[in-house]
C-alpha cells in the first residue's frame, strides 16, 4: 500500500511541478524496491526532465528502449565495472530482474567486476577495487583545504591551551 501511495503523490508532485521532490520520492522507492524495473524507468524519466543524462541513463540502464547517449553518459561517469555496479544499486541476483535485456545487462556488468576484481563479485557484497574512488570522489583541491582547516583548529586549540596554561602557571607564583 506505501508503494502505490508513494507513486500516487509522486504523480501529484509532478502534475504539480514540484520535480525534485518527485525526484527524491521516487529515489526512496527505487532504494526500497531496487529490482522493480518500472521504478527506475519512472526515475530515469524525471532525471531526463532535470536535464541530467548520465543519471538517466544509470536508472534506463537495464530497459532495452534507453536513450544511447544517455547510457554513454552514465557510463563515462560510473566508469569502471565496480563503480557501475554500486551506482546501479541492485541488491539480488539478476535472475530476479523481469526482462531477460536487464538479466543480460546485469549479468555483463557482475561479470565485468568480477574480472576487475580478480574473483567472483555478488550484488550484494561489491567491493571497492584498491585503484578506484568510491563515486562520491571528492576533488583533491577540497581535500587539501578540508585538511589545512583541520590543522588550522587543532594548532589554534593547541595555542589557546598554551596561553591558558602560561596565565595559570603566573596566577600560581603571583
């Protein structure tokens, strides 16, 4: 009953032009339900509307009628076997998929991070592979600057304590 009250609200949300917030029900539903193939395609059509090809093609990945650009930009940003399959966030043997296009899609991608791994890969144990980022790679401009900050409290920490522990030190011999 959740499932079809969601998508009915998810309906309401788009008549009513709220997109993003169709957008962010529908990902509830998809991480809910990741072999339901009428979800991701629903996802990958709001995605279109957003203008964001690589994401819908990551949702129209496993439908047969997916835009080819579309899948050439999901596949440039995921772009290795490994990423491919975390970014496509299924969760069960690909039998379970209800064409037998997404059962050879998934198959062809487990098997691909299976290679990449050098052993046999589940969907639902993937692992990062040592030469990759997770997909939420950071740039290593923010990851400098994340670390001077930190350093910069800690040393500003250190100096404050300092300062307090000298006007302790005084307090005591005056």
């Amino acid at each position: 009953m959740a499932l079809m009250d969601t998508l009915a609200r998810v309906n309401a949300d788009l008549a009513a032009g709220r997109v993003p917030i169709a957008r962010q029900r529908l990902r509830g539903l998809v991480s809910s339900f990741p072999e339901d193939l009428a979800l991701r395609r629903r996802l990958g059509e709001v995605y279109r509307l957003y203008g964001e090809p690589a994401e819908a093609g990551r949702w129209m990945y496993l439908e047969e009628d997916r835009d080819p650009a579309e899948t050439a930009a999901f596949e440039k940003r995921y772009s290795t076997p490994l990423v491919r399959m975390r970014a496509l966030a299924w969760r069960a043997p690909e039998s379970l998929a209800d064409t037998a296009f997404a059962v050879g899609q998934l198959t062809a991608v487990r098997e691909a991070g299976s290679g990449q791994a050098g052993r046999a890969v589940e969907w639902t144990a993937i692992p990062l592979h040592r030469d990759e980022h997770p997909e939420a790679e950071e740039s290593s401009t923010t990851d400098a600057l994340i670390s001077i900050g930190l350093l910069l409290m800690v040393l500003g920490f250190f100096a404050i304590w300092a300062i307090g522990f000298i006007a302790f030190v005084r307090w005591l011999w005056a």
